[in-house]
C-alpha cells in the first residue's frame, strides 16, 4: 500500500499552485464583477422618477439582482476551495483523498485543483 503514504513531487505540486493561483485570479476577478454590479448599481441617473409604468423592469432587476448575489456565494466558496487547496500544497496534504488516503488522480487535480476526494470516494457518496 506504498499509494496511501504518496505524495506528489515538489514539481507536480509547483504546477497545481500554479493552475490554483490563475483561477483564484479569475475567480476574483469574476467576483468583483459579480459583486459591482449588486452592490452599487451602476445607474445613478434618474430612472426611478420618469412617468413610465416600469414595474417588469424593476422585478427583473431585482431578479438579476438575486441571481448575481447568489452567483458571487458560489463563488466565495471557489475562491474558499482554491485557499484551502494552497494550504495543502503548504502543510503537504494536497493531492490525499480524505477518504481513501490514496493520491487523488492528476487528471482530476488539473480539472477540479480544490477536490479532496478521489473518483472512487467521490462515486461511494
């Protein structure tokens, strides 16, 4: 069982941090975006006191609203994953399913670099 005690080399674990680093840039990038356009609405015009009858539009903003505010917590626990994954590649724990102890696959750290469970374990839920 030389596979439970494994670890990825210093260079496979260089090239995970580097593919962690470029999404959490994008993540954050994307989050700000998200997050700019709930938080202060880009309109600052008077709109809201034009005589038209703008009761659609209004429901849908706020339903852009919503859905955005919930695609920016979806991303906070993105960008949450990819630190924890840092963290691992710092104490030396990236790679190891929690639940086998087994290396989790390399194909799928470069697809999903946050998973903490390997196909197997990820299928057994």
């Amino acid at each position: 069982m030389a596979d439970s005690i494994a670890k990825y080399s210093e260079e496979d674990l260089n090239e995970f941090k580097e593919i962690i680093l470029k999404k959490k840039a994008r993540a954050e990038e994307d989050l700000a975006l998200l997050q700019s356009s709930y938080k202060n609405g880009s309109d600052n015009g008077t709109d809201d006191t034009s005589p038209q009858f703008r009761s659609f539009d209004d429901g849908a903003d706020v339903m852009s609203k919503e859905s955005n505010v919930q695609l920016a917590i979806r991303q906070e626990k993105f960008l949450r994953d990819l630190k924890n994954a840092l963290l691992r590649i710092e104490n030396g724990t990236y790679g190891v399913c929690r639940v086998t102890g087994k290396l989790i696959q390399k194909e799928r750290l470069k697809l999903v670099p946050h998973a903490t469970l390997s196909i197997e374990a990820k299928r057994k839920q």
